[in-house]
C-alpha cells in the first residue's frame, strides 16, 4: 500500500511544482507586456534625442566628456545578462559571440549575477557591478549611475570608447546577441562631409546658451540610450524565462501525469491482490 500512496504523493508534490511555475509564468507576462510598451516608448525618444543632437552639428572629437582610463589603453565593455538561470541559451549565445572579440577589450563590466558567474567560470575576468544585482526596478537610477563609472574626471583623457553587449529583441522567440557602442555618443565625421545643420539651425536662439543647451540633450541621450539596452535586454531574459517556464510547466505536468498512471495501476495491482489473499483464505477457512 505505502508504494502506491508514493506515486500518488510524488504526483502531488509535482503538480505543486508546475502549479507555482505556471504562476510565475503568468507574472513574467504582465511583466513582458509592460516592458515591450516601454522599450517600444523609449526607442522612439531616443531616436528624437539623436537627431536633434545631430543639428548641432558637433563631431565626436569634440564633445566634451572624457571617458574612464583603462588598464590596457583598450576598449571597455559592458555586458548585460540576467540574475538567473531557466533563460535558455540566452547567456550561451552572449558568450559565444564575446568569444570572437574578447581580446579587444581591456575592462569588462558585468550586470547580472549569473552572466558574471558563466563569463567567469570561462576564465574571463570580469567587475561584477553587484550594486546592480536586484535594483533594476530602478534601471533609469542604475543607466545614469553607470555614466558616471564611464566618464570621468576630466584629467584621465580619452582613452578609448565603451560597447555594450546584450541580448535584443526581436520577438517572443528571438533574441539577438548584439554588441552597441555606447560612448562616444555620436560619431566622428568625414572632413569631407558637408552637413545641413547649419541651415536647419539658422535663426534658432538657445537658451541660455547653445552648449548648455547641446549638453543636456547629450547627457539626456546617453542616459536614455543606456536606459534602453538594459529594458530591452530585461525584456529578452523576460521572455526567455517565459518559454523555459512553459517548457518547464509542461514538463512537470508529463511527469505528474505519469506518476499518476503508475499509482492508479499500482493500486490495481494491490487491490487485486488482497482480493486474491482474501479469496484464497476464504477457501481455506471454508474447506
């Protein structure tokens, strides 16, 4: 009897399992909902920002900010993945690609624990920016805190510019590992190319001046255009975690279903032979 009740206490104990992943699933999509309309909001204001930057007619050589020295003179990159696991082959494919490249960067930045804890168990060497570790609530407060970790005091000069690797959006089942420049914000023009800005800004009066005014669009660029890497790589581990928890549901439910066939037989099986014992002694009692 007590083999049987087993397969009937496991099947219980999973169907609870699938019960709080299917509850969970049911959180990531209101989560996904929200974050889709938000990345979708925040493209279109960083596009508007950009292009009004681009009026000024400023080349990248020119913008005042300086960017944080690093060890080797080379690039800086931050990369952006995910606190857990149950994200499919999201940090895999993060990996894979930064494997192409990693020798071009002389300081990597991590937000998320378990990217930070996969890139280090590969030997790479990685600042794990653990003041991020569960504070995306607040992403814009943590894109203007990091702006400040990449540009410095102004004595450290130009080193080098700072990429970003994350997973993109596409849709529901696709993300894209894709690698953006973050700083310097724009890029150096040709010498030989002839900008229109001057005649589109012909006659416009800043207030109080053309540089404040050209430095709080840039500042208010940077922090956005950050701000949106990291909402849409939340978006893309949301997603993912959604499929892995469906797949995982899914999963659970098979194996419940399962230890349920082999308890209902069980059972059977015992019944049936107490039946037998019962008639056998019976019988013998009788005769």
């Amino acid at each position: 009897m007590n083999s049987y009740r087993a397969y009937l206490n496991d099947s219980e104990e999973v169907r609870d399992v699938a019960e709080t992943i299917w509850v969970e699933e049911k959180l990531a999509i209101s989560d996904y909902h929200r974050l889709r309309k938000e990345v979708t909001s925040i493209k279109d204001y960083t596009n508007v920002l950009k292009q009004q930057l681009e009026t000024f007619n400023v080349d990248a050589n020119d913008i005042p900010i300086q960017l944080q020295r690093n060890e080797f003179g080379q690039r800086v990159l931050l990369a952006v993945g995910g606190e857990k696991g149950l994200v499919g082959d999201t940090h895999h494919r993060l990996l894979e690609k930064f494997g192409r490249m990693k020798t071009d960067y002389g300081r990597i930045y991590v937000i998320g624990r378990k990217m930070a804890k996969m890139m280090s168990e590969s030997g790479i060497k990685v600042d794990f920016l653990e003041e991020t570790s569960g504070n995306m609530s607040n992403v814009l407060g943590v894109a203007q805190d990091l702006l400040q970790r990449f540009i410095s005091d102004k004595e450290l000069g130009l080193d080098g510019p700072v990429d970003v690797l994350y997973p993109s959006f596409v849709s529901v089942l696709e993300y894209v590992p894709t690698l953006k420049r973050l700083l310097p914000p724009l890029k150096s023009k040709d010498v030989n190319q002839q900008s229109t800005s001057e005649v589109v800004n012909a006659g416009i009066l800043y207030e109080p001046s053309k540089r404040k005014v050209f430095l709080w669009v840039l500042q208010r660029y940077m922090e956005l255009a950050l701000y949106e890497i990291l909402i849409e790589a939340q978006l893309s581990i949301l997603t993912a975690r959604m499929i892995s928890m469906e797949n995982a549901a899914s999963q659970a439910e098979e194996i419940a279903a399962k230890l349920r066939a082999r308890y209902s037989k069980e059972r059977k099986r015992v019944i049936s032979q107490r039946q037998i014992e019962i008639f056998v002694a019976h019988s013998v009692i009788g005769g």
